[in-house]
C-alpha cells in the first residue's frame, strides 16, 4: 500500500511539473521576439544606408537614443533608421521617452527609395511632447499630438505620459487594417487602401504622394530622427 501511494504522489508531482513547464513554454513561445537587445543595433540600420549610423543614434543604458542636435528636423546628426526585414503583417510594441519641446515618430511599411524620405511612403504614429512642441496646437483636432496618425486621425483618448515617462505603445497592421495603441488603449484606427483612406488623404497634404495614399502591403518599421532626443526600449515583434 505503501509503495502504491509513493508512486502516485511521484506521478502526481510528475504531472504538476509538466503542466508548469508547458505553461512557461507558452509563455516564451507566444510568438513575441525581441528585435532590439538592449545591447546592440543588431538587426536596424540607417534609412537608404547598409549600416547602422556612425553618429546621431547610441546605445546606452538598455536604450536607443536618437541624440538630439538642438536644431530640429534640420539637424538630425544620424538620419532615421530602420529594422532590416520587410514586413506585411504584424504587431510591434516598444517604449518610448521623449525630451523637452521633442519630436519623432513610427514610421510603418516603409518603402527605401533613393533620394525619397520614409515620411513619403510610410504612416507615422506620431511622439511628442505634447506641452511643449508647436505641433500639439497645429494640424486638426490633436491629429499632430502624440499616438496620432500624423497629420490625419488625432489618438482618442489623449493619455501620452508627460516628458520623462515611459510611454508603451503598439501598432497592429493586418490586411490594410491599422490600430495604434497607448498605454493600454486602442486610440487610432483606420483601413488602408480602402475608399475612405483615399478619400481621407485626398483631404490632406499627403493627397499628391503617390506611394503615400497608395501604401505598399510590405515594407519596414522606421524610427525617425527629427533632431531631438528620443528613447526606446522593450521592442518587440509579432509576425501574423
């Protein structure tokens, strides 16, 4: 009896490892992969440029710092950069922190075309300091504050963390679909491709960017140098 009741609490604790194990598994095996290390710019180089930039963008303290020039979008010293793989669909989360009065954005499905800047082909989820930057109080209804799409759809609700803070955000991109997400709260969404995405840049200063109202289905995420100070972390990637 003894024996049975030994081999029955080994099957047991057996089984309550296994079940942890698989359960930690799933947890590493979500689909979810880190696409910058916190150590180096494996993975991401300069826009139009077969390597990372020599100047203007470090990594320090588990970062990527775009360093800030003080002369604004005139004065980015590294240019913008991007991650070195196309893609179509997917989600993307990071972090990002930004300086006094600063500026920069996300750019997604990015085409490098010679001589062309990204912002012509690519949607930007905008990232501001929303207090400070002239940019919160121009465009229409917020839709050049923080989380916006840029210039076009301003983020419902507004809740961008002041400068100094952490702000987590996420962009999903299925099918044309598009949302961007906040601190925890979807804020934009909208449907490339489709009539009233045309009808939307039609009415905006993108209407005559042709690679811009007509979005490739592919092309690569792009974090831009706008010659302020700008912190990223934690980013990271889901194919779909």
């Amino acid at each position: 009896m003894k024996l049975v009741n030994i081999l029955l609490s080994i099957v047991l604790i057996m089984g309550i490892t296994s079940c942890a194990t698989t359960s930690k598994t799933k947890t590493k095996d979500d689909g979810w992969v880190t696409i910058f290390d916190g150590k180096t710019t494996t993975g991401w180089r300069g826009y139009n440029k077969t390597a990372f930039p020599e100047k203007g963008w470090e990594v320090v303290d588990g970062t990527l710092h775009c360093i800030g020039s003080g002369a604004g979008e005139a004065g980015g010293q590294g240019g913008d950069i991007i991650y070195d793989k196309k893609l179509s669909n997917f989600e993307l989360e990071l972090e990002w922190k930004i300086s006094e009065g600063g500026n920069s954005g996300i750019f997604l499905l990015g085409q490098e075309i010679p001589g062309v800047p990204i912002y012509e082909s690519a949607p930007e989820m905008q990232i501001l300091d929303n207090d400070k930057h002239p940019d919160a109080k121009l465009g229409v209804n917020g839709n050049r504050m923080a989380s916006s799409l840029y210039d076009l759809i301003p983020a419902v609700p507004q809740n961008t963390k002041p400068v100094g803070e952490w702000n987590k955000v996420g962009i999903l991109c299925y099918q044309g679909t598009v949302v961007f997400k906040s601190n925890g709260v979807n804020v934009v969404e909208f449907h490339l491709w489709t009539d009233a995405w045309k009808k939307m840049c039609a009415n905006s200063k993108f209407k005559d960017w042709e690679m811009f109202v007509n979005t490739a289905k592919e092309g690569y995420i792009g974090l831009q140098d706008h010659g302020n100070d700008v912190w990223f972390r934690n980013i990271r990637l889901k194919l779909m």
